[in-house]
C-alpha cells in the first residue's frame, strides 16, 4: 500500500491540556510515523502512513480531542513522503508569530481528587496535585510557549518520579507543567495574623480546630486570597462582616460536596452539571431552607455557592466542617491579595490566622459568579476558569476596549479572538487602577498585541477614560447602552438592526445625562434612542445612588414640590426632609437620570426597604426579593412622544404607590405590582417600536437584568408576541460585560472611517 | 444721591463727586493724589510680581466678607504665593446702574482696611456704569504689583518627592458659605467664608528660612484642583491622608447633603504650602501660632510615582485617585 506523509497545524486551545499525548496515542493507534510538536503557533504535526490510516487520524484529531482543548483550526498540507521509524514527542519551539490560547485554571479533576483522599497514594493530602486534565493555568503562566519554564513552577525542579510522568507520553501527567508531588513541589504552611509560622506537626488539623472555634482564616488559593470561616457559625460569620467592613452584601459559600449543597438549596440539572464542572464558579442558587445563618445572605433568596475546586480545598474540609464561608481576599473596594507579604499585611488585622503556600500567583484571578435562567448559563462575573476563554468575531483588528468604571473587565483582541479579561474590579482606588494597567500590560504581552485602536466609554471620569485617553492609538468614545447591547449582539453574532432594552444602572448620554433606561436601535456602527424612562433629578448626584431614600424624595418633590410629605415608611428626619428639598429646590448637585435602577432605587426608598445601601443595587435588589406577584395590575402610566422618542412617564406609577402605601397596602404587594407594571411598558414600548420601525430582534442587556422576574416575564411575553429575544449567557448583562461591545462598535466605526465618538 | 447713576460713570461732575468724596476718603494716599493719567511710581530694586484677578461674585455680601474686601485679599495672595512683598494694587469697578451708593460705600470702606491691613497703597483707579442688567450689581478688577526678594524661588514645579504638604486651616468654608447664601438654603448650619489675608503668615514662614517649594491658595476648585496643577508642574504625585485634611463639622454637614466633596470646594484664605522635609515641623509651628493658621496641619507627602496625579489615603486603607474636576462631577456609580 502506498504511503502518504502529512504535515498538520492545530491552533486553539492545544496547550496544557494533554493535546501532544493525544496525538502520540492516536499517532500509535492509527499506526503512523512522524513527530508532534509545540509552537507558539499551535501543535504541529508530521504523519505518515497509509490513506485509510491518515484519514483516521485526522478525525480523531478532532472528534477526540481532550476534554479541555478547543481546536480552532485544522491546516493540512501533503508534503512527498519521508520515512520516519518512530513517531515522536519533540521539544516544544518558541519565537514564530503568536496566537496561542491560554487555558483557564481548571478545577481539580476525578483522578486528581482520588489521590489526594488516598492514604496509600504518593500525593495523599498534598494541595499542589494536578495533571494535564485539571489544575492552574492562566494564573501561574508568565509566557508563552506554556512550558513550566515560563511559569511560577519554575523555581520547583522535578523530583526523579515527577519528571518520570512529565516524560511519559502514556501518564496523566505527560508535559503537565505544573507537575509536583510533595518530595519537590510547592508547599503550604501555617501563620498568624502576622504570619509568623505556628509550630504544627499537623497544619490542616489545627486548621480544623481554629476553624470549628470560629477563627478566620486567610487562605491563599488558586488565583487569590480567600477569607473563610466556618458558615455554621453564626459568631465567626459575623466577625468576619465587623471585620470585613461589609455589613449586608451576601457571602458566598463553599461546601463539601454536592450532598451537602443539596440540603440547603434546590439544585436542577443545569446547576448540577455547571456545579460539577471544570469551570466552577460560585453558582446563586434557590434556598431550600433556613438551616444556615441567616446572616451569610441577609434577606435573600438565593444563596451563591461553589464546590471545592482545588486539592487545598478538599483538604480543607476537615472532620465535621462541610459549609464553608468563601469570600475574596480584600479590603472592600481594593483587587483580590494575592502576594503573601501584601496579604499579611492587608488582611493581617482581618484574619486570625492565614494559610499560606509558596506557589507564587502570576496573575490573580477572582471566583466567577454564575447563575441558571431560562435554562441557560448567564455568567454575573466572568472571572476563573473562563477568563481568556477567547470568543470569536470575525474581522476585528488589534484593538483594546477599556471597560466600565465599576466592575470593570477590558478586552483585547487579536485576529478574530477577543479575550476578555479577567474581572478587574472598581477603578476607584489607584491599586484596581494599577491592577487593571498590570493586567492590560500582560495580556498585551502574552498574546504579543499591540492594539492601535482604542475604545473607552463616553463618560469623561472614568478612570478606564482616563487610561484610554493616555494610550496610542485611534481612540473611540462609545455609548455605555450601546456597548451593552452591541456586547449581547456580538455574544450571539447578531449582524442586523435591532431594538436593544439598556436597563441599567448609570452610563454617560449623549445629551451629558445619565441614562439607564433606553430602548435603542442599534447596530455595531451606531443607535438611534427611540425611546427612554422620563429623567427624574438625582439630588447629590452619586449620593443619590448610595441613598435610595434621596430618589424617592425627588419623585415626591417632582409631584408635590415643597409641600410634599414623605411617607413614614422612609424613616426620614424633619431635618433630612427639609435639607433634600432645599437641594431639589435649587437644583443644586442634582443631575438628571433616565436609569431604570434610579426607578427600582425611588420605589425601594418610598418602601423604606432600603434608606441607604451598603452594596450595588442593594435596593433593587431587595425590592425583587419581597415581590409578591400573585396579583397583576399594574400601576398606570403613560407613553409620551418627545424629540420622536418614546418617552414612559413614570410619576403615575410613584403617585399610585404614595396612595397604596397611604392605604396600608403591604411593602410585598406594592414591589409585585411596580414588577408587573415595568413588565408592561417595555412589551408595550416594544410593540410600538416595532410598529414603526419594523425590527423583531430584541436584546436585553443592563444590569438590571439580573433581576429575574424582571427577565424572564420581559422574556416570555415577547416572545408570546413573536419577537426573537436575545439575552446574555457567557458575558455579564451587567457592567462586566461592556468591554466587548465597545471593542466591536469601535472596530466597527473605524473601519467606516469614522472615530468622532458617538452618533 | 442714593443710588449710582450712568451720570457717575461719564467722567463729568458726578465722577468726580464719586472720586473725591468716596475713593479718597478712603484711599488716601500720596500716589493717588497726584491725580495724573497715570501714576508715576517709585523706583523698585529687584523683580517684580504683577497679578490681576476679576471679582464676580453673588452675593456681594457674605459673612466673613464682602466683594471689597475679597478684591483685595485675592489679588494681594496671589502676589504674595510667588514670595513677594505686595506693595501696590489698581481697582477698577463695573457698576450696575442703579447700584445703592450706600452699599457701594460699604465695599469701598471695606476695600480702604483691607488694603491698610495688607500695607499696600491703592495707586490707580476706574470706574464705570453700565446700564441696569448689563452686570450684576458690581464687579471689580484688581491688579497688584509686588517685589520679589533675590534668593526666592517659589513656584508650582519646585515640588520634590519627600517634600511635606502643609494646609493652613480647613477647606471648603468659602465655597460652601456661599453656595448657601446664594441658593437661599434654609439651613440650620452655620457657615462663613474664610476669605482672609495670606501674605503675614507667608512672611512669616518665609522668615524661618526654611525650603518653600510651592505655595498655592486652593481657591477655585479647592485642594484638589490646586495639588493635580502642581502635580502636573512638578511632575511628582501627591499622597494626602485623608483623616488629616481638616474639615469643618459644618461644612462637612453641608458637602453630606449635596454630596459634594470638600476637596473640591472654594477657599479664599487659606494656603498650601510644599516644603522639604527636614523643615515641615518648623513651618508647621510658624503657621499654627498665626491667626490664619491656627488649623494647620500636614496632610500628605509628595511621592516619586505614580506622577501627575493626586492620591487619597482613605480610611479604610485604599488610595482613592483624586481627579481633575471635568466641569459637573457626574455620577459614575452604577
Ligand atoms: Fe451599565
Ligand atoms: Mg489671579
Ligand atoms: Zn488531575
Ligand atoms: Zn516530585
């Protein structure tokens, strides 16, 4: 039979995950000579054999790639044949033009775990175990080509047993770069608060003591600190919020196992497979009951929960301990720790004691935070063990969009990937700001991009403006609405005009004010604002955002002016009263907002659920928690035409509310109604939008979507009318997601030749 | 007469009634009165300081002061921020017609002690009248001359990494003083405006002979807007401790319910100062036992890196950045 000999490149996620072994086995299997090698480029790969054999091959290549490799690209080219005997691992090559992809951190594989839990195993209780299929990545990676010299294990030389794996192309550690065992690898040990070591023969068993008296302890993880304290311990849950500074926003929780988890929330099949897998994120779930303090998640539903994702983690759960409280390593406001003397000394008056190991973090990575709605995914933060999961757009340049102000998450992109970053944080202090300028720097360098074009939001104060403002290269100002819809149009490849519902919090207009509730008709170039929510007046800009009491009072003022009374329920001072209609009066510091959030805030304030927050959308978010949805009348309003826009006047809707909180009618009600009441001016906004424009697309995007009723309903009856209705899944709707959308309208705009900011 | 007339402004009899009863009453002195188009002035030894300053403001009384008094103050400060000794001042008013001759006898007193308590002479002058709506009530120019020792060298690009941030007193009591006047807030607090004279106090401190790199008065746009210029000009960054920065109980009150920031907010007698190290306990010490200074404090260092720009050590241990205002502070919270 006559052979053949074939040269293949396989681009993708192909490092790190076992890819070369693959094709040594399949190589072996289809009875084929060559090589398979490493390049920055990718894997590359000579066969040789027969027909039947090479066609073989080259359906396994991809139909049976490992299980944590994306294969992007196949190129096959003939080449005359050569005669190999062997078929052979070569050395991996560095220098040519890059696009290699970087894998996420991966949570600790079945193998893995089974090791760790077995006394007889070498690497019994050893919190640095991993292997091609499971462990870190993107965190610990330095450079590309991902080799081990070019990690954070590089100061870790093999033991003979480790290089042994590393070298045999049939173990599970075949080229598993951060290969360790406990004879050579990282170690952990014991501190307190000042990290002075504790004298321990058994550190995790003093853990486990400290722990189950209620201690705090730091621990170093995977791509960060973690503050973790037992979650069934009321007292050692409090301390930490004292501590914390942190007095309502809900913890999230790490628990045993999947058993575990099932005692105390409702758990659907997408959860549990979303909990069990390699991603891991902290996933908000349906309490069940009341069986764990309350104040891990004051009033809340839900709960956020993940699953051990590390050796270290399943160690962790020592003896009885089986919920965990597992929160990043900061100080409210600043980036995750991540270096063991800044952590000392950041959280040192935090923590009772740390837990520390010498496997240095490149790059700190957060928890992702997940949720199922409608049956799918829909990501709140997209952080470990997605980020640089890359996603594809065809066409776009070298470009760098630098985000939103809070939570901020940029993007890069490079021949058809962007890479969204990990998340950032709020650029409100000089360290995110730091964070952020270190993380943009790695990304440029890892990936060798250069971007020469820029794209930055609207608003001149954004420290992410700022840093865009600083950088060379065509610079683009985009709408912060539209970069929310454009980033949920590009996440689903929608290419024509649609209606695009921005429910948000706070973006910079066009018009110099602060928008939040828009219905715009966009596509990636530009957007026409056919409609919005009335403005309503913030009094003391920011602090109006802080104080939901302060959007009530203008609601009240806008009704009422001076006379206004405001309702008992709002637990507002003579004083106060007279202060903020004095700030009304004079409009004084008192911009105007279109924000649906500010709409949620003024209801929550005039409910006195929530007179100031301590967390973003606290009220809002609260608000949907007390919703009673069992009656559906909604409270009236009316839609206005102004400048040929749509305008919804929402003051009816307040003035309905005044009335039924004046009769007594109970807080849950009155938050049921305003939900239906919402629901019903955006299907009737909708409804006439497509009458006179005709589009049927619609896509939802704001991080006011993160409230559910609010969803799924807008959802439902959309597409009870025929609409296609377009949410986010893998990007935030919230302001996490941005990034993208302004990396695509940029790209977008620039191409046309046009970079003068907005439309 | 009661009221100021177009007829006051026309060179004619009425001017010279305004000059001579008003203004010289007031101003008296030896310059002035040679009553030529110009005055001829002594002859200087050294360099000179010169600096002009329009007065606009609303309400033109307030307490703490008034639109006189504040003409003078300004301009004599901010001759007095480059280290020079201030000696001469010009006035020229823009007068809405219709103008009370009784309130404008105020300001004119006003301006005649502000000058005396500054020692500088008042050797040129104008005044017109402008139809009734053209401006509001009265507006006046003042330009100061000033003369500058040898060995001074005193300006916004002097600021050194390690150097020492010194502020005389508490921030925000101008701005915020007439925000509430002139917004007719009905207010239980009580605020006044610090508007007061800085060149004794910086005599003083000059005097120690300590190394004054920069001295700025933080008025317009308040500290913040005063420290990212000099950040700018000295390339260097500046670190402030936030629990340092001294605020009035009032005018924080005030800052709270307009969420505004303090930092951000006007002065009109208050002073910064950048001096080495070595020598900040010493200025500090001078400072603190002047009237005008008896608030002072240190609240920041200057640093290396990161440059251009002003930082906050807040109290919850971050370093939040302090911008440039862009015009209205818009919400950037979600
Ligand atoms: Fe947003
Ligand atoms: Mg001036
Ligand atoms: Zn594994
Ligand atoms: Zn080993």
């Amino acid at each position: 039979m006559r052979n053949y000999r074939r040269f293949i490149k396989v681009t993708g996620i192909v490092q790190g995950v076992g890819f070369r072994p693959f094709v040594y086995r399949i190589a072996l299997e289809e009875n084929l000579k060559g090589w398979v090698n490493n390049t920055a480029v990718g894997v590359r790969i000579e066969v040789e054999g027969n027909l039947e054999n090479l066609e073989a091959f080259q359906r396994k290549l991809t139909e049976e790639a490992p299980p944590l490799s994306k294969v992007e690209e196949v190129i096959v080219e003939n080449l005359p044949y050569f005669g190999y005997d062997s078929f052979n691992i070569e050395k991996s090559h560095g220098k040519e033009e890059v696009l290699t992809l970087i894998s996420p951190d991966v949570s600790i594989c079945a193998q893995c775990e089974e090791e760790i839990k077995n006394a007889d195993n070498h690497r019994y209780g050893y919190p640095f175990t991993n292997c091609t299929n499971c462990g870190p990545r993107f965190s610990i990676i330095q450079q590309l080509p991902y080799d081990r010299e070019m990690t954070t294990m590089k100061k870790f030389p093999m033991c003979d047993k480790c290089k042994e794996e590393y070298k045999n192309p049939l173990d599970r550690r075949f080229h598993a770069q951060p290969n360790a065992c406990p004879d050579c690898g990282p170690r952990m040990w014991l501190t307190d608060q000042r990290g002075n070591p504790i004298d321990t023969q058994d550190p995790m068993e003093e853990l486990y003591r400290r722990l189950k008296a209620g201690a705090i302890v730091g621990v170093k993880g995977l791509g960060g600190f973690q503050l973790v304290c037992d979650g069934k311990n009321p007292a050692a849950v409090q301390k930490l919020r004292t501590r914390k500074r942190r007095p309502w926003k809900p913890f999230a929780l790490m628990m045993r196992d999947l058993k575990t988890l099932r005692a105390y929330c409702h758990v659907n099949e997408k959860e549990e497979e979303i909990l069990t897998g390699i991603q891991k994120p902290i996933l908000l779930l349906d309490k069940k009951n009341e069986g764990l303090p309350e104040s891990i998640a004051p009033g809340q539903k839900r709960l956020g929960i993940m699953l051990p994702y590390t050796p270290l983690h399943h160690l962790l759960f020592h003896g009885s301990l089986e919920v965990l409280i597992m929160t990043s390593g900061n100080i409210s406001g600043l980036p995750i720790e991540y270096k063991n003397e800044e952590a000392i000394d950041h959280l040192g008056e935090i923590v009772d004691c740390f837990l520390l190991h010498d496997r240095e973090i490149h790059i700190p990575v957060d928890d992702s935070v997940s949720r199922v709605v409608l049956g799918k995914e829909r990501l709140i933060r997209r952080s470990r063990g997605y980020a640089p999961i890359p996603i594809k757009i065809e066409g776009i340049e070298e470009t760098l969009a630098c985000g939103s102000h809070l939570k901020n998450t940029f993007c890069i992109s490079k021949k058809d990937m962007a890479f969204f970053g990990q998340h950032i944080g709020d650029l409100e202090n000089l360290e995110t700001y730091q964070h952020f300028q270190a993380c943009v720097d790695h990304f440029k360098s890892v990936y060798g991009i250069q971007p020469h074009i820029i794209a930055h939001d609207l608003h001149p104060e954004y420290l992410s403006t700022v840093y865009a403002e600083k950088e060379t290269g065509d610079k683009v100002a985009i709408q912060h609405h539209h970069a929310h819809i454009a980033s949920c149009m590009a996440e689903h490849g929608i290419h024509e005009p649609v209606i695009g519902i921005a429910y948000d919090g706070t973006g910079y207009g066009t018009d110099g004010k602060i928008w939040g509730g828009e219905f715009l008709i966009c596509d990636y170039e530009g957007f026409q604002r056919v409609g919005h929510l009335n403005y309503m007046r913030m009094p003391g800009g920011e602090t109006a955002v802080k104080e939901p009491w302060r959007m009530a009072a203008s609601q009240l003022y806008a009704l009422r002016g001076e006379a206004l009374e405001l309702p008992l329920s709002m637990e507002v001072s003579e004083e106060e009263k007279t202060n903020i209609i004095q700030v009304l009066k004079h409009q004084l510091n008192c911009p105007e907002t279109s924000s649906m959030g500010r709409l949620f805030d003024s209801v929550a304030g005039l409910l006195g659920i929530c007179k100031t927050i301590t967390y973003e959308a606290q009220g809002a978010i609260e608000l949907e928690g007390i919703s009673n949805l069992s009656e559906s009348i909604p409270y009236s309003y009316q839609l206005e035409i102004l400048d040929e826009a749509y305008v919804v006047n929402t003051r009816p809707i307040i003035e309905e509310i005044i009335q039924d909180i004046e009769k007594g009618v109970e807080a849950s009600r009155i938050a049921g109604r305003f939900h239906e009441t919402v629901i019903r001016f955006t299907i009737e906004l909708c409804c006439k939008i497509y009458e006179k424009y005709g589009i049927s697309k619609i896509v939802l995007s704001g991080g006011v979507f993160q409230n559910e009723i609010l969803l799924k309903e807008v959802y439902y009856r959309l597409t009870e009318k025929d609409f296609q209705v377009y949410m986010h899944e893998q990007i935030p709707c919230n302001d996490g997601g941005i990034a993208l959308g302004q990396l695509v309208i940029a790209n977008r705009r620039i191409k046309k030749g046009d970079n003068k900011s907005c439309v | 007469m009661d009221y100021i007339t177009l007829a006051h402004g026309s060179g004619g009899k009425a001017s010279h009634q305004l000059i001579e009863g008003l203004f010289y009453k007031h101003f008296q002195n030896d310059i002035l009165l040679q009553g030529n188009d110009a005055s001829i002035l002594p002859k200087f030894s050294g360099r000179i300081a010169v600096s002009t300053d329009s007065f606009v403001i609303h309400p033109i009384f307030f307490p703490g002061g008034d639109i006189g008094k504040l003409s003078v103050y300004g301009t004599v400060n901010d001759l007095a921020m480059s280290g020079a000794k201030p000696l001469y001042i010009t006035l020229a008013f823009i007068i809405e017609e219709g103008f009370s001759m009784g309130d404008l006898e105020k300001i004119v007193a006003s301006i005649g002690e502000a000058a005396k308590e500054a020692g500088v002479k008042i050797v040129a002058g104008d005044t017109k009248v402008v139809e009734s709506g053209s401006v509001d009530q009265i507006y006046i120019n003042t330009t100061g001359i000033g003369i500058l020792p040898e060995d001074i060298d005193i300006g916004g690009q002097n600021a050194k990494a390690g150097d020492k941030i010194i502020i005389s007193g508490t921030i925000g009591d101008h701005g915020t003083a007439i925000m509430a006047l002139r917004k007719g807030f009905e207010f239980s607090i009580d605020l006044e405006s610090d508007c007061g004279l800085l060149s004794g106090m910086i005599h003083e401190i000059l005097h120690t002979g300590a190394k004054v790199k920069v001295l700025r008065d933080p008025t317009r746009g308040g500290l913040a807007t005063t420290l990212n210029e000099i950040s700018k000009q000295s390339n260097v960054g500046l670190l402030l401790e936030e629990a340092a920065v001294p605020v009035k109980h009032e005018v924080r009150s005030m800052c709270e319910i307009l969420g505004l920031d303090p930092i951000y907010i006007a002065n009109e007698g208050k002073l910064v100062v950048i001096v080495a190290e070595e020598d900040a306990e010493a200025v500090l010490g001078v400072m603190k036992s002047h009237p005008m200074g008896k608030d002072a404090a240190i609240i920041g260092t200057v640093v290396h890196s990161p440059q251009g720009q002003v930082y906050v050590k807040t109290e919850i241990g971050g370093t939040r950045i302090l911008q440039m205002p862009v015009g209205e502070l818009l919400p950037r919270i979600c």
